[in-house]
C-alpha cells in the first residue's frame, strides 16, 4: 500500500485524484463529514513535516506509526487547548 494512500485512510480522508485538484479538496471535504476538515489536514502536514525532519536530520526511518504518534500527540494538545476556550 503506498504511503500516501496509508496516510489518508488513517484520517478517514478520501482523495480522488481524477477530479481535479479544486474538487478532490471539496470533495474530500464534503465526504469527510466534519467541521474540523481543515485542522486534520493541517495537523497531518505538519506531523509529516516534522517526521520527513527528522529523517534528514536525525537519520530516523520512514514509518508510518511515528508519524501516526505525532499526528495524535499533535490532535492531543489541540483538543486541550480547544477545551479552555
């Protein structure tokens, strides 16, 4: 299973390339059925972002499960900070 396609099915993010880029984004919204689409997708880019650093910097290994316990650690400290609002 290519990553990518690991990645999005551990969101629960369907992604239909065939679309277009403008309507697979909508698309994947809409399907997603949640408010807090955005905040997924940008809290998955940003676990990606830091587990990719620390392949080239730290000489770590692709895994999908690394990046998984940061995009929860990361889901995690969202929801603490949403609830003192």
């Amino acid at each position: 299973m290519p990553i990518q396609s690991s990645l999005l099915d551990f969101l629960g993010v369907e992604w239909d390339t065939s679309i277009g880029h403008e309507l697979t984004v909508l698309h994947a919204r809409e399907k997603f059925g949640a408010d807090f689409f955005r905040e997924v997708i940008i809290l998955a880019m940003w676990a990606l972002w830091i587990h990719m650093n620390s392949i080239v910097f730290d000489g770590a290994s692709l895994s999908i499960a690394a990046w998984r316990r940061s995009f929860m650690e990361e889901i995690k400290a969202l929801t603490l900070r949403l609830r003192r609002c």
